[in-house]
C-alpha cells in the first residue's frame, strides 16, 4: 500500500531548503513548523521515525544548492569562474544526485 507522507515531507524539505538556499535552514524551518505532525502522522501510518529522519535528511539537500546558495556564490568566487562557466556541473551532482538517492529512499519508504 502506497503512504504519501514520505512524499509530502521530501517536497516540503526541498522547496524550504531551496527557498532558503541552505539544507540545515530548511530542515530547521520544516521540522520547527510541521515536525510533530509529521510525526503523530508516520507513527499512525506504521512508518518508523528512523525512516521519517531518513527522507527528511536526504530531501533537505536536494534543491539547497540552488545559484543563490552562499556555498554556491563562495565556490565559484574563488574558483574565477561564472555561474553560466561551472552551474550546470555543479547542478549535477549537488542537485540531481541528491535527488535521485531521494527517489529511491521515498519509493521504498511509502
């Protein structure tokens, strides 16, 4: 049976970490805001809290490297290089991969 909690929660992690353009900010936003309902809602659901942690931490460093993302701004400033030079490598493996490894670890959560 396919519970949508885990889904909600990696979509609310992703867009306040990409709003906020930091990983630990989005987590700190969503879990201070929504945790405990997120969490009366996977126990009623039979979801381990483990598992909750689990899909909340990779989800909150999907989209924190978005172009506005102080790490992001620092790296190329001291690499010389232009966001249109190096973004879309660093999209790569910052953003896509994190996603993917969500993917996965939501599919096998609901």
């Amino acid at each position: 049976m396919f519970c949508p909690l885990p889904v909600s929660l990696a979509l609310s992690m992703n867009v306040l970490a990409g709003i906020t353009g930091s990983a630990s900010g989005g987590m700190s936003i969503a879990l201070a805001t929504m945790g405990d309902d997120y969490l009366a809602r996977g126990l009623a659901a039979g979801i381990a809290p483990e598992v909750m942690h689990r899909v909340a931490s990779i989800a909150s460093g999907g989209l924190d490297a978005l172009p506005q993302n102080g790490a992001v701004v620092t790296l190329l400033s001291v690499c010389r290089l232009t966001h249109r030079q190096a973004y879309a490598d660093i999209f790569m493996v910052a953003c896509v991969g994190p996603l993917l490894a969500l993917v996965v670890v939501v599919m096998v959560a609901a």
